[in-house]
C-alpha cells in the first residue's frame, strides 16, 4: 500500500527535513521546524511525528527538545536507538551543541 502525503505544505516541508537527517544526528524539534522555514512551529513537528512516524518511517529518535530530553513514553526505545547511531546520553539526555 502506498501513503500518499497530506496537501497541506508546511507538513510536506517539516517531513522533507525529518527525512534527510543523517544517521547519527540529532535535531530538536525547534530545529526541524526552522530548516522546514517554520521556526515557531515546534508543536507541528511532534504531531507529524506522531502522525506519520510509522507509515513513512521518520527517523523520530533523532528529534529532542530543546533540553535535550528523549521522547516521553519512549525514553528507552529512543536512547537505544541513538546509541546505536553513536549518540552519547548524560543523564538520560543529548548533550546538544552550545
């Protein structure tokens, strides 16, 4: 079966950019948001993630808040995953970039 994307465009957009970041990487949502040109549209990225996460396979573990902090719910699967791309956890969190 085939997923077709939604018309609406800003979701097209933030999609687009969760697909192209690179394995062992990591983008807080606020980020994704502004590489898509929607740079007050966090909350978008969670619920596209959340929506479509799973029939259009996005790279979801790769995404954090702007503290760092893993999913909640998802703490485990997630810090699994980015260990596995090579993401060092502190305290249960990604050390970003300063």
């Amino acid at each position: 079966m085939q997923f077709d994307l939604p018309d609406d465009q800003r979701t097209r957009d933030i999609i687009g950019v969760l697909l192209s970041l690179p394995e062992g990487s990591v983008v807080t949502y606020g980020g994704v948001a502004a590489g898509a040109g929607y740079p007050k549209q966090s909350r978008l990225v969670g619920r596209i993630l959340s929506l479509y996460s799973d029939s259009l396979d996005l790279p979801w573990w790769r995404v954090v808040n702007v503290q760092g902090r893993l999913v909640p719910g998802n703490e485990r699967e997630q810090a699994k995953l980015l260990k596995a791309e090579g993401i060092e956890l502190v305290n249960g969190r990604v050390r970003l970039a300063d």
